[in-house]
C-alpha cells in the first residue's frame, strides 16, 4: 500500500505503508496492482510504459512476465469483483458497486492474453459484464445477506 507525501519531492513523494507479504507472491504482482488498481485509472500508455521500465531494470524476459501479469491480474480482479458483491450484500456498502466497471475493464484487458483464452471464455459464459442495470440490481440488494 502506498500513501502520496504531496510535502516531498520526486520518488519522496510516494510513502510505503506496508507491502501486503509481496516477497511471497509473483514479482509482478504489485507491479499489477498499481498498474490495474481499482479505484484509479491508469492510462494504456502509462502502464506499458511501467511494465517496461520493470523489465528494463529486471532483465526479466518479457513475454513470460507479460503473460504472468496477465495471470495475476486475472486472479486479482476476479477476486475483487467477488470481494465488491460481498461487500455490497454482506456488509451493506454499496459504493464498491460503482468500482466494478473498472475492475471488468482490467480482467477483459488481461483476459485478451492468448494464454487466458479458457479462462476468457468460461468468464464470458458465466460472468455478466457489469453493466448499469446489473449494477442497479445489486444496489437494490445491499445489505440484504447477512453474514454465517
């Protein structure tokens, strides 16, 4: 997790909160969050321009790092889509709703990888895009399950 320190300059302005056990996962992955974050739009360009400055300084062969983001973020928007509706119904927070078409951007984007093509095709069959009328439905549903 990182905070933005406006009273600093260059790289002194981004603060590190914590680093949510990455030495665990994927060297990518956080990588991936930052470039497929929920509540921010990154520019095409901006998060190309990252990947690339990752494998510039990593050396890291770029076609399987580009398809293991792909995998991660996959796996990561898939979850937060899920965290969202549970949020929604469970714990009556409606304003992640209003996050999901960004999320489905970020998981149709990664699911163009030609190594997700099962992955992407299972997602079309049993996934509804979010669209607003989902949404509404949703909405309409908040807070109406109650936790185990």
């Amino acid at each position: 997790n990182l905070i933005w320190l406006p009273n600093r300059d260059g790289l002194a302005e981004v603060g590190l909160l914590d680093f949510q056990d990455a030495q665990w996962a994927h060297p990518g992955y956080d990588l991936v969050s930052l470039i497929h974050d929920a509540r921010r739009d990154v520019s095409q360009e901006v998060a190309e321009l990252c990947v690339d400055r990752y494998l510039e300084a990593t050396g890291t062969p770029a076609a399987a790092f580009r398809t293991a983001c792909a995998v991660l973020s996959a796996q990561r928007n898939l979850r937060i889509l899920g965290v969202f509706a549970r949020l929604n119904l469970r714990d009556g927070k409606a304003g992640y709703l209003d996050l999901l078409p960004r999320v489905w951007t970020h998981l149709q984007t990664c699911l163009a990888d030609p190594a997700l093509g099962g992955l992407a095709g299972l997602v079309d069959r049993h996934l509804p895009p979010p669209d607003p009328g989902r949404i509404e439905t949703l909405r309409r549903s908040c807070g109406t399950r109650s936790p185990r």
